[in-house]
C-alpha cells in the first residue's frame, strides 16, 4: 500500500478525541514500515486508559495507538460526491407550469 502524502497530514494535536473515526499515519518502527491506519480516540471502561483504537481491533485484542507512535491525522473521506460548488449562488424556487396540477408534472 502507498502512503497519501503525509504532507497533508495534521498534528495529532488537533485530531478529535470525540470517538470520531479519522484516519492516521503512523511512523516507522522495528514492528514494521509506516503506515496509515483507520482510529478513533477511546477510553477503556475497565483500566481508564485513553488511546487512538483501531477501528479494526477485536474487542478481545485491541489495538491501541498512543500519539508518540502517530505523525498526524486527516479526516474520513466521505463516499457523497459534492453535488454543488460552494461558489454558485442559491437556486431560487421556479413557479409551477400550466400543466402542473398539486406539484405533479407527471
């Protein structure tokens, strides 16, 4: 797998810890080559501990991240094309036709 271009990447400062999924780059160690991995921030009910979970972890072998082994964050794409430019100006609502009866046109 190609890693994005880690220049876009935030500072983990910055990344939420609401439980939103984001995704993160992690760096290179002797466990293996970096890498970029789906996480989201998380605080365990029995020990309290807080960390970055994989969103692919077992629940019975979570695997937890703590932000010295992660060099930054980027949002979730989202699978919705944008369907309008955030540069055209609002359409503005069009009068019925005469063949038009209760908002119907069929």
């Amino acid at each position: 797998m190609t890693l994005p271009d880690l220049s876009k990447f935030a500072p983990m400062s910055t990344a939420p810890r609401d439980g939103t999924l984001v995704l993160v780059a992690l760096h290179a160690s002797e466990q293996g080559p970096a890498e970029v991995d789906a996480v989201r921030w998380a605080k365990s009910a029995r020990s309290g501990e807080e960390g970055w979970v994989a969103n692919d972890s077992d629940p019975f072998a979570r695997v937890v991240y703590a932000d010295p082994e992660l060099s930054g964050w980027l949002p979730l794409p989202t699978q919705l094309p944008k369907l309008r430019s955030a540069n055209l100006p609002p359409r503005e609502p069009r009068e019925p036709g005469p063949d038009e009866a209760d908002g119907s046109s069929i």
